[in-house]
C-alpha cells in the first residue's frame, strides 16, 4: 500500500508510519517498489508506537471517553466469540483479516 501512496504524494508531503502487524511475522515483508518517490518528491517519514505516547494516556480517556458516551466518536470492534476462535482471531491479526479493534468475547455477561 505505501507504494500506491508515494506516487500519490505531493512534494515536501508527510507520512507518518505505525502498525503494520500484517508485517511482523512474513517470511519476506512486502517490498517497496517506489522509493525514488521519496527523494524526488521530498517527503518525510516518520514512524511512531504508542510506547511514544503512552505517558499521555490518562488526558487521552479524560478527553475522549465523553465524546464516546455521546456516540460522537464511533470506534469499531471485529468480536470473536468463544475460546475455541481465540487462535484463528490472533492469526488474523497478523494477516490484517480484521477491521477495528479485536475483540475475543469469552462467555456471555
């Protein structure tokens, strides 16, 4: 996907980079075909985790646990139900089979 998105970058753009879980345990990651498109167009990259940021934490629930509570920020959970799932759901993981946050829901509440 990166590929696809330095050719549609404009010059002196941005990237910023984290995630790509799909990536951590391939064989052989996913090659970058366009990566003149970096020097030519003058683009910065930078990567980022949350071990970044995690001292910022507590601001972050304060700030947006109320826009939560008023559904004015939606966020998505991918629920896999049962133990038994629990190894096909984590495999997905790695495989970017989900969407949103992955959830592995044990027993009914």
């Amino acid at each position: 996907m990166l590929d696809a998105v330095l050719l549609n970058m404009k010059v002196h753009g941005r990237i910023v980079v984290c995630g790509m879980i799909s990536q951590y345990n391939v064989f052989e990651p996913e090659p970058l075909k366009n990566i003149m498109q970096i020097a030519f167009k003058r683009l910065s990259i930078k990567g980022f985790t949350h071990r970044d940021h995690h001292h910022l934490y507590p601001k972050l629930l304060e700030t947006v646990l109320p826009y939560i509570r008023e559904k004015k920020i939606v966020y998505v959970e991918d629920i896999v139900e049962g133990l038994e799932n629990g190894p096909a759901a984590l495999v997905g993981l790695f495989s970017g089979r989900n969407f949103g946050k992955q959830i592995l829901k044990l027993a009914h509440q």
